[in-house]
C-alpha cells in the first residue's frame, strides 16, 4: 500500500538504492554462492516462461498454490534426463498443457525425446 503512494522521484530512489544493495550483495559473493545464484535464476526464467504458455485459467490457478508449483517444478525437471521407465507423474493432466522444449535448442519441439 505504501508503495502505491510514493511519488516518482521517491519511487526512483528506492529502486536506485535497491539495486545498489543488490550489487554491493554480489560484489561479496563467493564463486559457490554466484553459481547457485545464477542456477536459481535460470530455473526461476525457465519456470516462469512455461507458465506463460499454459492455459491462462490454469495460469492463475497454479501460480496461487505452492503445491502445484512445486509439483509443476518437479515434474518438469522429468524432461532434463531420459528416462528408460514410463513415470506416473508423467500422465498428469497438467502435462498435456505443456509444450515440450527442445533441450539441444531451447526451442518447442520434441524435448530430446
């Protein structure tokens, strides 16, 4: 609430000093925590651009539940390694909204499969 009142110039000085504490943060990181870092990053952009291409109505649905989050998160690091058995996760409803994402390029396709 208090955010929606500032004003620009406050709003500007607050993401000035945010992002400068951000960097300050960074600067003191160890090489381990940079790399965890920017491993929960790219997880977070991945998860994030699969759930924008999933049903709006679903959407909204998952992105208020942790629990399918979580489940949703899970189930979609099935697809990073082949997997010789059929997995019951795998027949999920939720799947079928996914498209599947070439690993080799990033791309929808065929997911490595």
């Amino acid at each position: 609430m208090q955010r929606m009142q500032e004003t620009e110039e406050q709003r500007a000085r607050r993401l000035q000093r945010d992002r400068e504490a951000m960097r300050l943060k960074r600067a003191n990181e160890t090489p381990e925590k940079r790399q965890a870092r920017l491993i929960r990053e790219r997880e977070a952009k991945r998860i994030k651009r699969r759930l924008e291409k999933i049903d709006p109505a679903l959407r909204t649905q998952i992105e208020h539940d942790p629990a399918a989050m979580a489940a949703l998160t899970a189930d979609m690091s099935l697809f990073q390694f082949p997997c010789p058995m059929p997995v019951p996760s795998m027949d999920n409803g939720l799947f079928m909204k996914l498209p599947l994402l070439d690993q080799a390029t990033g791309r929808e396709g065929t997911a490595g499969l």
